[in-house]
C-alpha cells in the first residue's frame, strides 16, 4: 500500500474510469515515471518507505502549505497551526496586517508599517491602524485582506516560523454585460486587401470596429495568438506554442508601426520592394488558390521588422518603450533571448551547446551581453504587437462592443521553446499532456506538450501561471480556455510509452481557479472553458460556480436520458455558456448538413467503417435536428435549404438561455472546409485556409464584410438579441 499512498500525497492518480462505473488501474511503472518527474523515487520499496518517511517529516508537517488561498467563505486550510499561532500577512502592496486570531474573518486590528515610521537602520516600525482600506473599491477585499498576491507568516507560541505564499481572491469570474453575440475566426485566415499573406491584427481591428457596429456584435473570439517555434517549416497549430506569454509578431500590420513614416532612402526602397512581394503573397491566397504560408510571411515582415528596428523611437516613443520593458521584466528578457540564441543554435534549446541550455548559467549572461542588439529587436517586436493588440481591443470596444476581444489559451507549450527554457523547474520533464482512450479514440491522446509541476507552481505561489494570465488578459474582454479540465487534472503520458499507459495528476483546482479569478478580476475580463468531452461532474459544477462560462456545442447537446437520446430542448441548455452550432475542430455546419465532410474523411482514409454507412448516420442525426428545428418553428423555408437550415440552427442558439451565442464566420458565408482534421497532419492543410465561400473560393475581408449571406444570418441574431 505504500506507492499508492505515495501518489496520493503527489497527486498521482493510481486508477481512473472512462466510463461511468468501469475503472482502469494504471500500471506501476507508469506510477514510478510520474513521481519520478515530480522528483520522488518510487523505484522500490526501500524508495517507497524513504519518501513517505521525509514526506512525514517534512511536507507532512509545515506549519504551513506553500500557497494559501483565501476567497469570501472559504476558510484556508491552516490545520497544523497550534492554538495562539501570530500570523502576519504582508501585501504586495507593502503593508503588512496582523491576521487573527480568525484568519477567516475580519480582525478589528492591522498593521501598515509606512515608510516616515521607519527607524534609524531603515527597519520597519509598525503603527496601528484600520485593517481596511477606506479607499478600495467593494469587492476588492475579502475579509480584512485585500485582493492579491501575499507573504503570510506564521510564528507559534513554540518559537516555530513558516512562511507561504497567500493568494486572496474573488468568489467569482466577473460576467459579460448581458446577453451577446459575435464571430469566432481563426485569424491567419482572415486576409483583407491589405494582408501581407495571412490575417494580422489590423484585420482583427477593423472586423471588431465594423461587425460591431454594422452587426451589433459584442465580440470576436480567435486562436491563441502566442509565439510559435520557429522552424522550416514552422508547425502552423496555434495550440503547439514556444510560448503562451508573448503573442506572436507575425500577426504586426507593418503599415501600422510608426517607425515606417521616418524610413528614407535605400531603406524605404527596400520596405516598398517588400511590399511588392507581400501584396504577390496575398494574391496567391485569395486569387490563385494557394494556402497561407505562415513561413513566408513571416520573412517579409522579419525583414521589414529589422529596417524599422534601426529607426530611432522619438522620446515619447522611448519612454513608452522603456515602460513596457520594465512592467514585463524578466520574462520578455529571456523570451528575448531565447530567440536571439535560437537565431544562432537551431530553436530545440535542449541540444545548444553546454550552459546555454540554462537560463541562470555564467555562459547564457555572457551571451546575453554580447547578443543585445538582438534581445532588443526581439523585444521591440514584443512592444510592437501588445500595442497593436491594444488597438485592436479599443476599436472593438470603440465600436459598441460589450465584451470584444476573446483571446485563446493553449493548453501547452512546445517542449523545445522559449517557455520551457526560461521556466525549467516548473515543468515535469519527459512527460506529455496528453488523454486516455476513450469511446472517441481507443489508443489515447498525447498532444507533444510537457505539464506544468503541480508541486513547482505550489512552491513559487503560481507566479509562472499568474504571469502567464496577466500577460494574456491585458487586452482582452474574456479568455477561453482550451481544455479548462486541465485546471483540476491533467493525463500525463511518460516519454516513450503510448498514451495508454498514462495517468492522471491533480492540480490545487482550489489555487488555480483563485488565480484565474484575481487576474480576471483586475483585468475585468469573463472567462469561457472549453469543457467538451469527458469531464468529471464535479468539475463542471465547480466551474459554474465560479462564473467559468462553459462550452455548448449544438451537435453534442442531447438528452441522454432517453434512449435513442435526442436534440436537448432550447429550454434545458446551461445558460453560464458560450453556444456555437461548431467550431474549428468540426465540420463547418454546410458541410455537415450537405454530408460532404464524411467523404472528405473517407478520402483521407480516416474512417472506421464503409462510407455508405457514416453518411446514412450522419442523415439519421441531421434529420433529428431538422425534424426539431421544423418542429418548433425555426425552419419555415422548408428542410432542403441549406441556407436556411443554417438559419434555423442559430435561432435555435437564440432560444437557449446561453449568454453568449458565438457564429463561426466561415459558417455565416458558406464555406465547406473544416480549418482543422484532426487524426492529420501532411494529410489534409490544417492551419492553413482562409475563408472561403461555397464553392470553395477564398474571400478577402472586404468581400466577407459585402457578403449578402452572412448580412442574412447576423439580421437573425441582431433583431434576437434586440
């Protein structure tokens, strides 16, 4: 009994069910890499007895946790202090507060050391006063203790001391401002007439700034936009990243950088010669066919990038700079530097030469001094795109909308990038994400991404993960999460073994909702989770009730408490949810009402069984939903339009009680082609198609924005939302 108790106290999930009341053991071995990763020797019994001996001797009895959370009627789980334990909390704002004898309520008494009561050698010397801030908005207290990142101390009557991180926190994710609607777009494939190949965020600008106010539209959700690694090619999945906290500089509209009016000479003839061969780049997606080229573009605008780096920014410009690479640290300084040594070495960090794979080493300092010029290039273009990133967010909030832009967050990074060098310890080297076999796929998942450490995040107070949200909510209206389960456990798959001999680890869901909501709170955004699939019950009550909006597929909503189950009444869905008829990873909706998706699979050789037989299923469920759709009134122009058909599946989003009702802007002009086939790879172009129409015909965002199809659709949703 002495490894399961072992991974137990680790996290480590020694069984799990795939279906309601089967239950698979996970094999020994698989338990032994896990808490191997998590730096516990498990390998024999001898082992076994020595970590739980100093996990009861050490871990086992703190004083205190290395994160405490407090939130409005959660007490914090402070157990092991002895009756007439001191705490004092000290806030990042530099206060510090005595804490008690209640840590759960409100003392009547704190302390707030300021800097005129310092002593003579600069020691603190506490005055008393008012525990709350008279000042601070509602809400942003719980209890006596303002809302943020803490230092609680401990100090017992025995002489004892301990320290922990103290995360204090809201009860809930703020709420989008009543009901809405909006786009959901895969950027690169939104191209306007002024693109240099792939959709940018000048494009992501102007269809917030006119979907908004000509559609009446409350925002526009997209892909992660994070930086990818840089290869040849480059993997185009946005959801494979070498970074979640800086978004990517290939989405920069070059025209929309200042620098560029003060180009002369061989300079501006050279950008103007880059223009030439963007606009070639351009003309070959929307009018010849050819697929967006992420890598191409990417030479263009990094070739640009470098003429308007050697501009000197007007002090103005400076000072806003320098202002920005102070509030981002140390984090851009190292993502920074990753790229200027993945220029040199090759982007896999784990095969550069000896010291330069750690971030701290004498020889990676040395580098960064001699690598400046480049750290501050990639820097600059880190400054570049938050800017534009603003931007874009102010026009959709300019143009009316309540919520506008919906950023993405991956579930992983790449184990090669710029992340996992700069935050080695917090990742659990030579395992991936992945999921087990399930009714969809009975081989298991594993996605290539490595988990966080769920000890590691405990231990720096979850400051990789806070830094990551900050830097993800600093210009967005809500955040989706993809895979939003990950927060409570994650199936972690040992380097080398196929992902059924995998296991769940659990994470402090308690600490990183907390999280989640404090940066959700200051940035004053409304968080989505994509919660599709096989999800433990108590994790979607768990998100519901801390205002997590959950994700509600149309073709997966069915009451399965009938058998055959059928469409889920409009009246019954969640209304906590963002309601879409599909998304990327699906068939767009013509596709799946004209059956065209299944022989696109059967073509690809992804099929399990004969064609003929998954396109008389896939009628037999389509005939459901237009049989309901007829039922009920939403199809009046009959069952064999599929215009209308499309129609009436968004009325029917429109009368769930969902307080967010997203459009798949492919779906709203026609197009056939799904952006993403999983089970592909060189099989089929993920990634890598723009809007098209029904014909298959790509269109630019001028000609999406004319489209008298989409105009047809949105008029549904705008006069529903009235």
């Amino acid at each position: 009994m002495g490894r399961p108790r072992l991974a137990g106290l680790h996290g480590v999930c020694t069984s799990y069910e795939p279906a309601p009341g089967r239950v698979e053991h996970v094999g020994d071995d698989t338990v032994v890499a896990v808490l191997a990763a998590l730096g516990v020797d498990a390998s024999t019994p001898h082992a076994v007895r020595a970590a739980l001996e100093a996990y009861d001797h050490g871990a086992g009895r703190a004083l205190l946790p290395p994160t405490v959370v407090v939130r409005p009627g959660r007490p914090p789980k402070l157990s092991r202090l002895p009756e007439g334990t001191a705490l004092r909390v000290e806030t990042e704002s530099g206060q510090v507060l005595d804490w008690g004898p209640d840590p759960g309520g409100s003392p009547e008494d704190a302390y707030e050391p300021p800097a005129r009561d310092r002593g003579r050698d600069g020691a603190r010397t506490p005055r008393r006063t008012s525990a709350r801030n008279p000042d601070r908005a509602p809400g942003d207290t719980v209890g006596s203790l303002p809302l943020g990142i803490h230092t609680l101390r401990a100090h017992t009557p025995d002489g004892r001391s301990a320290r922990a991180h103290l995360i204090v926190a809201p009860d809930r994710m703020p709420a989008p401002p009543g009901r809405t609607h909006g786009f959901m777009v895969q950027l690169y494939s939104l191209l306007s007439r002024r693109s240099w190949g792939m959709g940018d965020l000048s494009d992501l600008a102007d269809l917030a700034a006119w979907s908004g106010r000509a559609l009446g539209c409350g925002f526009v959700q997209i892909n992660p936009l994070h930086a990818a690694v840089p290869g040849a090619p480059t993997d185009p999945s946005p959801y494979r990243p070498s970074s979640r906290r800086f978004p990517d500089p290939v989405h920069l509209r070059i025209e929309d950088i200042p620098e560029l009016g003060c180009l002369e000479g061989a300079a501006r003839s050279r950008f103007d010669a880059l223009l030439v061969r963007a606009r070639t780049l351009r003309e070959a997606v929307l009018r010849k066919g050819a697929l967006i080229d992420r890598d191409a573009v990417w030479e263009l605008k990094k070739e640009a990038l470098e003429l308007l780096w050697k501009v000197p920014l007007s002090p103005g410009r400076r000072a806003a700079y320098c202002d920005f690479l102070a509030e981002q640290g140390t984090s851009l300084e190292d993502h920074a530097t990753w790229c200027a040594l993945a220029e040199l070495y090759g982007p896999d960090w784990r095969g550069w030469p000896a010291g330069l794979d750690d971030p701290r080493s004498a020889r990676t300092a040395r580098m960064r001094s001699g690598l400046l010029d480049r750290i501050d290039f990639y820097s600059r273009l880190a400054w570049f795109t938050d800017q534009q990133l603003a931007a874009a967010q102010r026009a959709a909030e300019e143009a009316g909308m309540g919520v506008g832009l919906v950023h993405d967050l991956a579930v992983g990074v790449h184990p090669s990038g710029s992340d996992t060098w700069a935050q080695q310890d917090a990742f659990a080297a030579g395992m991936s994400v992945g999921a087990p076999p399930d009714a969809f796929n009975s081989r298991g998942q594993d996605w290539g991404l490595p988990p966080w450490r769920p000890d590691a995040l405990a231990a720096q107070g979850y400051a990789p993960y806070r830094g990551l949200l900050r830097g993800m909510l600093r210009h967005a209206g809500a955040l989706r999460i993809d895979h939003v389960m990950g927060l409570f456990r994650l199936w972690w798959v040992p380097e080398g073994r196929p992902p059924t001999e995998g296991a769940y680890v659990r994470y402090d869901a308690e600490a990183m909702l907390s999280v989640l909501a404090l940066e959700a709170h200051r940035a004053g955004a409304a968080v989505i989770g994509e919660d599709l699939g096989t999800v433990e019950p108590v994790v979607r009550t768990e998100l519901a009730g801390r205002g997590v909006l959950g994700t509600s597929v149309l073709w997966f909503e069915r009451d399965y408490t009938k058998e055959p189950a059928r469409p889920l009444p409009p009246g019954d869905w969640r209304a906590d949810c963002l309601a879409t008829v599909t998304t990327h990873d699906l068939p767009s909706t013509a596709a799946r009402l004209t059956g065209q998706h299944a022989a696109l699979r059967h073509g690809l050789g992804l099929l399990d069984r004969p064609l003929h037989e998954e396109q008389a299923a896939e009628a037999v469920e389509v005939g459901e939903w237009l049989e309901t759709l007829h039922r009920l009134g939403l199809l009046p122009e009959g069952r064999g339009n599929e215009e209308a058909a499309v129609k009436a599946l968004h009325r029917y989003l429109l009368r769930t009680p969902a307080r967010m009702v997203g459009v798949w802007l492919p779906d709203a002009v026609g197009d056939r082609r799904p952006q993403n086939l999983p089970g592909t790879w060189d099989e089929y172009p993920n990634w890598r198609l723009p809007v098209a129409d029904p014909a298959g015909r790509p269109l630019s965002l001028e000609e999406i924005a004319a489209s008298p199809r989409l105009h047809a659709l949105m008029s549904e949703l705008r006069t529903s939302g009235r």
